[in-house]
C-alpha cells in the first residue's frame, strides 16, 4: 500500500497496490515535480525506498526547494530512503534504460521519472522504439512490484499528451493545471 501523502488526494484515488503506475501530466509550473516528491517523501517516511530520476532539476536545487516546503530529502536520503539522480538527456534511450535498470536492482519500492517526455519525444519518428519504451514502463512497477511515478509536461497550447500514448500504460493520472488571476484589490 502506498499513500500520495495528500489526504484528499488518497480519498480521490483510492488504495494504491503495487503494481501501480501514476502520471502526473502538466505545463510548466503547475507542480508536477512538487507532487511526485511529497509522494516519494511521505512513502519514504513510511519505510519504502524511493529513487527519484530527473533529467532536469539540479539536485542542490531540489533538496533545497523542497526543504522550504517542508519535505526534508536530506535526512530521508541520510537513512537510504531517498535518492536523487540526475541522467543527462543526452544519453541515448538504451542507456537510459540500463541506468534505470541498474538503480532499480538496488531495492526501490517507488521510482519517479521526471520526465518522461525527454524520453518520448525524441521517439516520435521511431514508433517501434517508442512502443518499446512504453513497453518497458509498463512492465517496470511489476519488476519493483511497487509504485512508477511518470511525470510528463503537456505540450504548449495541448490539455492531452497525444502522441506520446503514455496514458495508456498508467493506472492512474493526474492532470495538474494552473491559472493566473488578477488581484481585485
């Protein structure tokens, strides 16, 4: 069992059992990194191992972040229940997998991949490589037997990931969105 770490948000979705593969989905800035790392920190606080993959953020920066919103991934990370790795983009997909294949044989029972659009889109020209992928993503939260945590950015001016089809192999996903309002002061 594994909880998002936001009451309504458990309620919403119900009992998390492993296998389970959550998306987060959104533009920039709607809290996608935010979320998958309160529930990677409420699960490690629980005891359950998360690895947290990102092709993006700066690790100094995320801790730090996160930190000034009450989520504390250096005592986490202290006790082996947390890890941070950053992959450069610039790997190749096969290499990405076998990097990712490599830090799951270490015990993890939740792995956050942040995104996995860095991945797909590269693949739109190749849609065997990108069935494969997708394929290997399906499969992932059975060899963890635990939680895949995909986030993805929606595209500028889309509310849908198509044509990446990710949506297909998660149980669950979360469209965050965002608006700006005008103060009325």
């Amino acid at each position: 069992m594994f909880t998002t770490g936001i009451p309504g948000l458990d309620n919403l979705i119900g009992e998390i059992v492993a296998p389970y593969t959550l998306l987060i989905a959104g533009h920039p800035g709607t809290g996608k990194t935010t979320m998958a790392t309160t529930i990677c920190h409420a699960n490690a606080e629980r005891g359950k191992k998360c690895l947290y993959i990102s092709f993006y953020e700066d690790k100094e920066k995320h801790y730090r972040y996160m930190r000034r919103l009450g989520l504390d991934l250096e005592s986490l990370e202290l006790k082996g229940l947390y890890r941070f790795v950053r992959l450069p983009i610039t790997l190749d997909v096969d290499s990405i997998v076998n990097v990712i294949g490599e830090k799951v044989s270490e015990g993890y029972s939740i792995v956050v991949v942040d995104s996995i659009s860095t991945l797909l889109e590269p693949l739109l020209g190749d849609p065997e490589k990108r069935a494969w992928l997708l394929n290997y993503f399906y499969q992932l939260p059975i060899m963890l037997n635990g939680l895949l945590i995909l986030v993805a950015e929606l595209p500028y001016g889309e509310e849908r990931l198509t044509p990446w089809s990710v949506e297909f192999i998660v149980d669950a996903m979360i469209l965050l969105k965002h608006r700006i309002e005008e103060d009325s002061r």
